[in-house]
C-alpha cells in the first residue's frame, strides 16, 4: 500500500528538442529532492513520452515520493540501435540539466532493449539502475507472425513492417541478447524484469457477449501456444513472461496465477498498478543469478491455419475466421451459419490482431465447407481453433554461413502433407523446406546460404479434418560475425601469470586459472560465449567454437 500523500504538481515540460524523437520533459521538481536519483521514463513501440503521464498517474505517484522525474521521446517504430543512440545523447542531456549522474531508468515494453542498448552498446555512464515493465528481452512470436509467408505482405501495406517490428523477431532478439548479455559484466547495471499475465482469451466457454475479442486478447491467445501458457509463466497479451525477463535481469514478478501481476500490456505500465512495486526497490542493489538464459522460443505451437479464399475444409465443432486487411465493405461467402462480430479494430494493442474482421462459428457439424472472399480473395483467412495445437521447433536460433538447419514439425496425428518455406526477409528471397516423416513428427534441412539477416519459416500441415499453419524466425550471421575469438586476442594485452575468472553469460563462474603464454587455456569449455575477468579487474570477452 503507498504511504506517500499525493501532492499536485505541474505537467512536465519540454528541455530538449522540438517535442518529437530526441526530445526531453522534465517534471516538476519536489522540495527535498537532491539526494535522490533522478527517474528517466522511457516508452515503449508505438508509443511517446505522454504514456506516463496522460491517463497515467505514474509522474504523479513519483513527483509525491520525492523523485525528480525526466521523459524522453525516442522514435516509435525505430530499432534498439536507432533509439539506443538516440537516448544515450538524451541520457547525457538529463544528467547535465539536473547536475547528477545518478539516474534510474523505468521504461516500459522495447524501451527496456532500447536502454540496455544506451548503455551496453553505447557506453552511457549516467545510469545506476534500471526497471523495465514487459520488455520483450527475447522478441515476440507475434513479430514473427507478422513477417510470415501469408501476412507479411498485407503487414508491409499497412505499415506493421517497421524497424521496431524486425528487430523484435524471436530470431534476431536471441543473436541479440548473445551479443549484449556478455557486455553487462563490463558495466554490471542492477536491472529488476516485472512481467505481467491476464486471461483474457477469446476462447472462454460457454460463448457469450461478454468475452475479450481485441486485439490485445488475441495477443494473448496467440502467445499461449508460442511459449505463453499458464504453464509458462503466462503472456499479459504482447510479452510473455520468459520472454520478459533475461540472464542479466532480477526477475521480480510472479508467474500465471498471481493475481498480484494480472495485467495486460498496457496496464503494467500504470502508476496505479506497479508504483508501490517499483518504488521500494529504486536504488537497492541485489545481486542474484538470473534463470533466463536461453531464447523460450526454440518451439512454438499453433492451433490456427490459414485458408486460402475457396480452399475445401473438413472441419466441425467451434472456430472463429479471422480475415486480415478487411474493411467494412468485405464479406465472407460461407454456407455456414456465423455471426459477424465486425472489425475489431479497438484502440488496445499493436500489430497484425489490429486489423482483422472476425466472425464466429459454433456447433458446426461435420462436412466439408469453403471460406471466400467477395472483393479481395488474396486477403489472408486465419481459422482459429481451440485445441489439439501443433509444433514447429528449430535445432537453434542463430547460424552462420553453411550451417545445417534442422526444422521439426509435430503433430498430435498422422496428415497428408506439410509444406514449408524459409524466406530471407531483407532480400525477400525465398527457398522450399521438404519435410519427411510419419506418425506425427516430420523434419525438414536447409543449408544456411550466404545471405545475413533474419528468415521466416512458415508451414502448413493438412489432413482430414486437421489443419495447422505455424511460423518462427532465425537469425543468420557470417561466420566470422560475432564478439572477437579467443584466438584474435593479441596476446600482449594479457601479462603472462595473471590470474583470470571465467563467467558464462548468466553469471556463473564455470573455470579459473592462471594465463600461460600470455593467452588463458580455454580448450576445456563448451561452444558458447564467456566473460574473462583478471585479477586487475580488466575484463575481456570472448568466443570458444
């Protein structure tokens, strides 16, 4: 319960900038405040400075604990590396107008990627401690989803395909977090994860009028079979809860079924919900291991399948249609009785669930049926079901050049087909995965070609009465691309005799020793990337393949 008495304040106002990207608003500041961090909000994608304090009492709560408070505007839709540049300059600005270096950073969804980017890629010194609410440390299935094989044309029309929406890709996210967890033993900033989780699936039975159609539940449904169960941690409908959190970070939260985090997205970001969650950890150092240390997105799981316009269905029982990019004008031709639940195009969420029509199916008898379309027969059909999800799993999330790539499909029963393909998305170049197998589990290689950047895989299995289409991303580097190897170590820079600690990513000392010839012997590790940290307190970090 908050014991602080809430006291009025003005709005904050503008210090640097012309109130767009790259601005900075300063809050008022309270009486007695010197000796306290200075609190930098930092939004999320699709988002602005305003987040915090307009219809959020969270500048309010802070300004009535004593905090002087600074928010910053970076670009909604730009990458961590755009934004982490931009807010390594604003960090800076903050610290000159208030004369400290002491800053505490609370931002909500990417925010969180694009502060850790400030400080572990561009070396800002200015801040002491960070809090972030739903960062998507590990990227999105739904990012990947809008990338897929059957939407990622309607995405890029309708402007989802921004920088922002790449880089939060499960398989880029996970190259991402190999080359910046290592960075944080360089400069070891406390960072506490809050993740959040409700149950606002579409799916509640029996069906009636007053279940969660938005977008946001729709998130969430969709994030429960991609590693966002309640058996999972659960997803608050953007983020999952492994994904909220990471190797480096202090999990603070609680996973499903505490209703202590029961929140979306967008709620966790309210004063009223978190502030007394935040505030008595603002400045504690803790020093725990993390437990997440591998992308949870490896496998994801599907219970939809997309429909081409007149493809023949065997199906029955409940479903919804969702069509994607349809406006008002657009009908759906089915001899099925449905009820048309309309656009629902409701102002809470982001992303592809934005812009679909949906319509529901109940109690439908067995038989064979067509979905088509009246004006455009390419918009993408999705048939969302409950039940009997299907899994497509990847041996890893990062390759290099001429690597095998090992893609598994499985299925709770046999089908006639699976079809998959994997297309560069920068070059748009696509190539087939042919899958063999039987008895539920089919598998698929593809040869990773010379062609960096991330890839889409999007497959389809097709049966008698069992459809599922499932979609993942890897993220493919050169093979020489990556922190520097062991061997380009000059061996000048490391005095024979010096004593040296080696940490894996997550923190845990796995080997000492002694350097020999100026070079410590690492021969004994496992492939992977480690932190060596001398005697002097010098670190450096390295490769063993």
């Amino acid at each position: 319960m908050l014991i602080a008495v809430l006291l009025s304040q003005s709005a904050p106002v503008l210090i640097y900038g012309s109130g767009g990207p790259g601005s900075v608003y300063a809050g008022e500041i309270p009486p007695g405040s010197d000796s306290k961090p200075v609190i930098v909000f930092v939004h999320g994608k699709s988002s602005s400075a305003d987040v915090w304090y307009s219809g959020n009492d969270m500048y309010s709560l802070a300004y009535s604990w004593g905090y002087r408070t600074a928010f910053v505007n970076l670009y909604p839709e730009g990458s961590m590396w755009t934004n982490g540049a931009l807010l390594n300059n604003l960090l800076n600005v903050i610290s000159g107008y208030f004369g400290t270096n002491n800053l505490v950073v609370i931002a909500h969804s990417k925010g969180g990627i694009d502060t850790e980017t400030a400080i572990f890629h561009y070396g800002n010194v200015n801040v002491k401690q960070v809090m972030t609410l739903s960062t998507p440390y590990w990227g999105s299935p739904l990012a990947d989803l809008a990338y897929s094989t059957w939407l990622w044309w309607l995405a890029e029309i309708l402007g989802l395909t921004t920088d922002a929406t790449y880089v939060l890709q499960t398989g880029y996210m996970a190259w991402f977090r190999s080359v910046t967890d290592p960075i944080y033993y360089l400069n070891p900033i406390p960072t506490y994860s809050y993740s959040a989780w409700f149950d606002g699936t579409p799916f509640t039975w029996p069906w009636n009028d007053n279940f969660c159609l938005s977008a946001i539940c729709w998130g969430q449904w969709y994030l429960s079979l991609n590693g966002g169960s309640c058996s999972e941690g659960g997803n608050d409908g953007a983020v999952t809860y492994s994904s909220a959190h990471k190797p480096t970070s202090i999990n603070m939260s609680a996973p499903c079924s505490s209703s202590a985090w029961k929140y979306n997205h967008y709620e966790i970001a309210k004063g009223y919900n978190v502030w007394d969650r935040l505030v008595f950890n603002i400045s504690v150092n803790r020093n725990e291991p993390g437990q997440f240390d591998r992308s949870p997105f490896l496998t994801v799981g599907s219970s939809y399948y997309f429909a081409r316009s007149g493809e023949s269905l065997n199906l029955r029982g409940d479903f919804y249609v969702l069509v994607f990019g349809a406006d008002e004008s657009e009908r759906l031709e089915t001899t099925l009785p449905h009820q048309d639940m309309g656009l629902k195009n409701i102002p809470m969420g982001d992303g592809i669930f934005m812009k679909a029509r949906v319509y529901r199916f109940e109690n439908v008898k067995a038989g064979k049926y067509t979905f088509s379309l009246q004006r455009n027969s390419r918009l993408p059909i999705m048939i969302a079901f409950d039940g009997k999800p299907a899994y497509l799993s990847s041996d890893r999330m990062v390759y290099r050049y001429g690597d095998v790539a090992t893609f598994t499909v499985r299925l709770p029963e046999g089908v006639e087909s699976v079809e998959g393909v994997i297309r560069n998305i920068r070059s748009g170049q696509e190539w087939p995965l042919v899958f063999s197998g039987r008895g539920g589990e089919y598998v698929a290689r593809f040869h990773i070609p010379h062609q960096k950047g991330v890839y889409n895989i999007s497959v389809s299995a097709r049966g008698d009465g069992y459809y599922r289409s499932m979609t993942k991303s890897i993220m493919v580097v050169e093979r020489n691309e990556s922190r520097p190897d062991l061997k380009t170590m000059s061996s000048s820079s490391v005095p024979e005799g010096r004593r040296f600690q080696v940490f894996d990513v997550s923190g845990r000392k796995v080997f000492e020793g002694v350097a020999a010839d100026g070079m410590p012997d690492l021969r004994g590790l496992k492939r992977g990337t480690y932190i060596i940290k001398f005697e002097d307190s010098s670190i450096r970090r390295v490769i063993v393949r």
